[in-house]
C-alpha cells in the first residue's frame, strides 16, 4: 500500500514538474489597448465571420502587420561580384514572356471580343 503511494506521489510531482516546464518556457506577455466600441465591435464581427476569438483574431493580424513591416526593411546582402551580375540583368533590355504578351493583348472584360475565342 504504502509503495502504491510513494508511485502515485512519484507521477505526480513529475507531472507536476513538466508543467512547470511548459509554463516557464510558455512566456506570455499580456498586451492591453484601450480601443472605441466601434473599433471593438468591427473586430468581433470580423474575428465571428472567421470564427476566431477577439484575442486569437488581434494577435493574428498584429503577427501578420509586423511581418510585413519587418519583411519591408530585411537587408539583402550579396557579394560586389553579385551585386554587378544584378545591375547588369537589370539594365539589360527586357525579354518577353510569351504568355504576358498574350495576356496582354487579351480584351478586357470591358471592351467588345472578350470571352471570344481566337
């Protein structure tokens, strides 16, 4: 009986210490804005339609916007041989894309012969 305890007491305190774990290494830090009702309530009508929380739908856009903020200011480094390569691609004459040209010449949904086939 009293080894039944001490297992029982042993699972525990290792349980006990993996969630302890978990949590030291799960920092969360709490983020708190005062927002005007109809800025809240757009973002639960919009978090509802995507069937997310509030919280679940600010983080997620929040993440989303400082991606593309960091995205937009990454440093892009090459050699001064690759950088030469670059500019040279880049101030030589363009070389048409077949499909592009084609797309091009397409009408548009607006004018006469769209949706004909040639």
């Amino acid at each position: 009986m009293m080894c039944i305890a001490i297992c029982a007491t042993l699972v525990y305190l290792s349980l006990q210490e993996k969630t302890m774990v978990t949590n030291a290494e799960r920092k969360e830090h709490p983020i708190s804005m005062r927002l005007p009702e109809a800025d809240v309530a757009m973002i639960d009508r919009a978090a509802g339609l995507r069937g997310r929380s509030r919280t679940d739908f600010v983080r997620e856009a929040a993440v989303r916007a400082a991606e593309d903020v960091l995205m937009e200011n990454g440093l892009i480094r090459m050699s001064p041989e690759g950088f030469a390569d670059f500019m040279k691609v880049l101030s030589g004459p363009a070389t048409p894309v077949p499909e592009i040209v084609e797309l091009v010449k397409r009408p548009a949904p607006w004018e006469p012969g769209y949706g004909a086939k040639s």
